[in-house]
C-alpha cells in the first residue's frame, strides 16, 4: 500500500492511498467521508465520537474515527491498518 500525500488542514483530513484520495471532513455537527470525492458516508449529531466506513475502488475497506476534547483527532485504516493519525 502506497500511502502519500497526508494533508491536516483545520477539519480536514485527506491522504492518497495508491493514487485514490480518502478525504474527512469535520464541519460543526456533521462529518464526511469522501472516497475519490465521493461521499461515502457521513454522521450528523454532536453526541459520541463518529465513526465512518467506506471502501476503496478495490474493494479494500476503510474506517474512520474522529474525536477530541480540545482538538479534533482523526483516524484513518485501510484494510485495518492506520494510514493517518492526527
């Protein structure tokens, strides 16, 4: 697995992984999960920590974590191996 291109911007998580880009997006109340730019899942609610899956064209499947007190974290496996942490 060819992992590149690890972006952390302010709610926004994004990382290529073989030439495919995961994306995740924390706005407000509501996170997405972007796959090739195409939503793939998303939470609405301010209760809990989010928890996303999806997959890759291939097939592989992807899980998303996103949590914090102070700063948001976000957690990224593909075929569960962690590919970002932030």
């Amino acid at each position: 697995m060819k992992i590149t291109n690890k972006n952390v911007k302010s709610g926004v998580w994004s990382v290529d992984i073989d030439g495919v880009n995961v994306r995740v997006e924390n706005k407000l109340s509501t996170v997405k999960l972007f796959v090739k730019d195409e939503l793939q899942d998303i939470y609405l609610g301010m209760i809990g920590c989010p928890h996303l899956t999806g997959a890759l064209p291939d097939g592989r499947p992807i899980k998303v974590a996103v949590g914090g007190d102070f700063k948001m974290h976000c957690y990224i496996f593909v075929d569960n191996k962690l590919v970002i942490e932030d």
